[in-house]
C-alpha cells in the first residue's frame, strides 16, 4: 500500500475577516500565516514547524483562541480532511451576520 504524502500546513476557516486576523496575529510569532477570503468566508491557512509534536501544540493554542472569540467550534483542514475543533460554548450575540441589502 502506498503511504500518502502528508502536507505541511493546517487551514482553518473562520466565519469573518476580522477573526481571521486576529487568529493570525496570535499565530505569527512563531509561524508563517497566509489568510485569503471566499465569498463570506475566511481561512487562515499556518505552515508547521518539523519538529515533533508541533500539530498538538498549534491546535491547543487554536483551541484556546476559540473559546476565548466564544466561537464554540471553527473546521480546520489537515491533509485534505475536514475536522471540527470544538472549545468552551457559543456566545450568539458576537457572531457576525450578513447585513440585509
């Protein structure tokens, strides 16, 4: 069986451009960020480091950013599968929404 290649970056998809720049200015410190939009939506895509353990230590600082934005999940891509990475609970009052033409 041939073992696929396994890529080097992790793309999370956010519901607003404005989240998706601050989760990249939480993330560039340390790490290569690119953010582009698609229609209504934003994706913050983020290279990872070689050295071991460096997937754990991004989606624990992910993870912590979105209980803190009250976003209650946010889907990430890895290797061309979707995940959902869920922390703390939903705040409805701070989700953006499409203004009304």
């Amino acid at each position: 069986m041939e073992q696929q290649a396994l890529t080097e970056s992790v793309q999370f998809e956010l519901p607003d451009l404005a989240g998706a720049a601050r989760l990249a200015r939480l993330l560039q410190p340390d790490r290569t960020v690119y953010i582009h939009e698609d229609g209504d939506i934003a994706f913050v895509t983020t290279l990872l480091h070689s050295t071991k353990g460096d997937l754990a230590i991004l989606l624990r600082a992910v993870e912590s950013w979105v209980a803190r934005e009250s976003l209650c999940a946010i889907r990430f891509e890895l290797d061309s599968r979707d995940y959902v990475l869920q922390a703390g609970s939903a705040d409805w009052t701070c989700v953006p929404f499409a203004v009304a033409a």
